[in-house]
C-alpha cells in the first residue's frame, strides 16, 4: 500500500529497516495478552500455530473473534474505564474514622461496566447511562 511504502522509504532514510514478521505463537501471545491480559495455553498456541500455517487470515480472524468474545475481554479493558473513573469497593474513611468504610453496592458498577464491555455497548450509550 502507498502508507507502507512511505513508511519503509522513511526508515531506508534513515538506515533502519523493519522488523521482521513474527511467527504464529508470537502473534497469538501478543493479541491474547493484548485483548484479555492473558497468556494462551499451550494447546492453544499448537493449535493456532497449525491453523496458521494452513490459512494465516482464517486463523487470525477466528483467534481475535474469541479473544473479543471472552468475558476476560471486559474485565481486562473495563479496568481501564474503572481506574479513570476512580472506582474502588471502599470508601477512604482512613483520615476521618481509622479504617476504611465497605461500599456494599459497588460491585454493581464494576459489572454492568465488564458487561458494557463485554456486549460492545456503543460508547455514546454508555456514558448517557
């Protein structure tokens, strides 16, 4: 494509070159860590490796597809809204009361935003609710 193009022209300026592909196990630990922060299982990586070899698109296509659709989805990238949100199961009562004080109730929204993600609820609706 020409953004390739201009991309491999910029680093031949320079004296660089790309890097070079990565094998199957590779790809998969990556988008498996990237998508749910989890390692894949041995069998997983054989299974995505012998795939691969034979139909490289179909493959990735079908691993990112059940990466997307693993509840471990939304708990990875719903942590990320969690924390800007400032989320936490208890209320620091430490500076007035000594201890922390349990927020009975909060898990609720720390599941309806794993279930936002999860269901790939459009962004504009979930911020509105």
């Amino acid at each position: 494509s020409p953004i390739d193009a201009f991309i491999l022209a910029k680093l031949e300026a320079k004296g660089l070159t790309p890097s070079p592909a990565a094998d199957a196990r590779t790809l998969l630990r990556r988008v498996s860590f990237d998508l749910i922060g989890l390692p894949p299982t041995f069998e997983e990586v054989e299974a995505f490796a012998k795939e691969y070899a034979a139909k490289p698109q179909a493959a990735w296509e079908k691993v990112v597809d059940k990466l997307l659709a693993s509840p471990h989805y939304g708990e990875r990238w719903g942590r990320h809204w969690l924390d800007v949100a400032r989320y936490a199961d208890t209320k620091d009562g430490v500076l007035m009361y000594g201890d922390d004080r349990v927020r009975p109730f909060a898990y609720t929204y720390r599941d309806y935003v794993i279930r936002a993600f999860n269901e790939d609820k459009p962004f504009d609706r979930f911020i509105h609710e």
